[in-house]
C-alpha cells in the first residue's frame, strides 16, 4: 500500500459504487445497548452527520437506533420528538425489520463495546456493508493494553506499562513514579488520573477499575506535547492528515481528563470541549514533529488491520519523540469529528471524505 501524507485529494471522479442507477439506501445506526451517557455521545455525533452528508441524490437516509433496555426504534429522524414518537422493537423483530429495509450501506454510529463489536458483527451476518472497521478491530482498539502491545510489536515507541486485573488477586508492578492509570476499556478519559506519590496509587488504580474491572498503569511521558492523528485510505493509499494538538501544560494540565473532552450543558444536551481554539488546534504540516507521528501512524494503522480510517494519541516527549497512547478507530462523519476537522485541514471536505469510505465498503463489503 502506497503512503502520502496530506496532499489534498478530489474524489469527484468517484462513482457511489455498483448502486449508481440511483440513491443509496444508507442506514445510520445509533445509539447504545449499555450506557446512556453513551447513546447520548452517539446522537450528538449521529444528529450532525445525517445534516452533515445528507445528499438526495446519492443518499436515503434511514434510521436506527438502539437503547440500553436492548429496545430498538426505527423514528424519521433522529430528532428527540422522532425518537419519542417511535414505537420500541425487541431485538428479534428488529433484525427483521433490518433485514427488510433495501439498505444498501449502513453507518455504524455506536459507540460502546457492544455496539462497536457485537451490532457490527450482526451487520456482516445480515451481508449489509459499512463504513469503518471491523469487529475485531474495534475489540482490539477498544482494549488499550491489547492495541498498545500490537502496535509495539510493529516497532512504534509505547510508554512502558503493567495491567492490574479485576479482583482481590490484583497486583502491582515496579514503575517509577508519576504515572498514569487509566481503565483498559473506556474512552473520554474517564477514570485517568495523574500519580505522583506511592500511596495515592491504589486509588487511582481502584477509581480506574471501576470502569470495565482493568486498570492500565503507565509510565508518564514528560511533555513535549500531545497530539491525535488521523490516516485514511483515499485510492489504496494512505494519508495521513494533519495533526491536531491539544492543550496541555507540565503544571497545569499534564495530562487531558474528561472534562477537556465532553460536558453537559445546563439544559442537559453534551457539548464538545475539545473543538474550541484554547483546546486543540491544527499543527502546521510543515512541524518537523509531523513526519515522526506519521510514521508511527502507518505503522500502527497496519498493524491493527484498519480499514477506510484510524485516530491515533501520541504523546511528544521533550525530544520530539512520538509515543504511541491509544487508538480512536471510529469516525462518525459529523463536521466536529476528530477525522472529519484534520480532512478537511488537508481540503478533503466532509462529503468527499464519506464518499471514499462508501465507495471502498460497496467495492470491499
């Protein structure tokens, strides 16, 4: 597979696949079957890409969308007076109704453990493409101490770490402090914590486990910097797009929390923290620190068997050194998502930046 890093791309020559005798059926599939603070995320994201992609003449969209009772609707819209207005359907009756749709492509726009596996998984068996990855890549990504020794194995620098396990049997190893404690398994941020003395260790250890049983307790990289990027595939090549860095301080912010991510506004809707200019910004492609992050991205890109897209945490430490944190291997095409605001930076605007993924699901389902 070739590689380029972010020369702009036109994919106005594309077609939408074997289906150009007319419009996609395109089914959005939203939603949580575990946590409410995750269906929320999901429709925060999900509302934005229907506006953000919708085109009548290559795209009908239809909706699904599934809650944490295990209940799922099929509203218009995903508008709340929609959502409220949609009868529930339990799940049986809900593969059916899938099954009987016409869908030609779905977009997977789940984003807890189950839906990020498990509804993908149902997707493939119902022979329905999508956009993005895989099961099995999802599980791998989703698992911070799985991803992180995948991607050292392919020779890109991870922070030296143990994994505490759930149970009374958990155990602790010789790591010089301060060090991070993040849960193996959840996204956000939540449950990280920065520790600096031994015996706030157990805690912190405690407070991480309490999402999802494991705890990763990893040596803290100084800063330098911390930065995301993002890869896609655009015509069997993959670019990698400009960084996005983000707002951190060896004093006051040594380390992002949720709170620098996600917040409820006062009327209860979330709200992204992240996208403001005193956050994140884009990096200059021209930064001598965007060749070494983009190197590691590839790398690990391919060594977790991505497909259309993948997100990547680096930590910069005070030599410009890349060190790999963890993977975010979901887009959900809204104009705010992290992939979408880097394509758009290397002038892949939103739309195109859907369609390579489309194009590449019908042709590759």
């Amino acid at each position: 597979m070739a590689e380029h890093s972010t020369e702009p791309h036109s994919t106005e020559a594309h077609s939408t696949g074997p289906h150009s005798t007319g419009p996609l059926r395109v089914l959005h599939l939203a939603g949580s079957a575990e946590d409410d603070f995750l269906a929320d995320v999901s429709l925060l994201y999900a509302r934005d890409c229907l506006t953000a992609v919708a085109d009548p003449e290559r795209y009908v969209a239809l909706v699904a969308h599934v809650s944490p009772d295990g209940s799922w609707r099929f509203p218009a819209d995903l508008s709340p007076a929609a959502l409220a207005a949609a009868d529930p359907v339990p799940f049986a009756e809900a593969v059916a109704v899938v099954a009987g749709l016409g869908v030609d492509l779905v977009v997977p726009q789940m984003f807890c453990l189950s839906g990020m596996t498990h509804h993908r998984a149902l997707l493939e068996l119902l022979g329905l493409p999508y956009v993005g990855n895989r099961p099995a890549v999802m599980a791998l990504g989703a698992d911070k101490a799985l991803a992180r020794a995948v991607v050292a194995d392919a020779g890109v620098r991870v922070p030296e770490a143990y994994v505490v396990p759930g149970g009374p049997e958990a155990g602790a190893a010789d790591l010089a402090l301060p060090v991070v404690v993040k849960p193996v398994a959840a996204d956000n941020s939540v449950g990280v914590s920065l520790v600096h003395e031994q015996g706030d260790l157990a805690a912190a250890v405690e407070a991480a486990r309490e999402h999802g049983g494991r705890a990763l307790v990893e040596t803290y990289v100084p800063l330098g910097r911390e930065v995301r990027c993002g890869v896609v595939e655009v015509d069997g090549e993959l670019v990698c797009l400009p960084l996005e860095e983000y707002a951190v301080d060896t004093d006051t912010k040594p380390v992002r929390d949720q709170a620098d991510k996600l917040r409820r506004a006062d009327d209860g809707d979330l709200a992204l923290v992240a996208k403001d200019a005193e956050h994140a910004w884009i990096v200059d492609p021209a930064d001598p620190v965007c060749e070494r992050v983009w190197t590691a991205a590839r790398l690990a890109y391919r060594a977790l068997g991505c497909r259309h897209y993948g997100l990547f945490d680096f930590r910069i430490d005070p030599d410009g050194e890349p060190w790999f944190l963890e993977a975010g291997l979901y887009c959900s095409y809204a104009r705010t998502s992290v992939v979408a605001v880097m394509a758009r930076a290397a002038g892949i605007d939103l739309p195109q930046l859907f369609r390579l993924a489309v194009d590449d699901a019908l042709a590759h389902p």
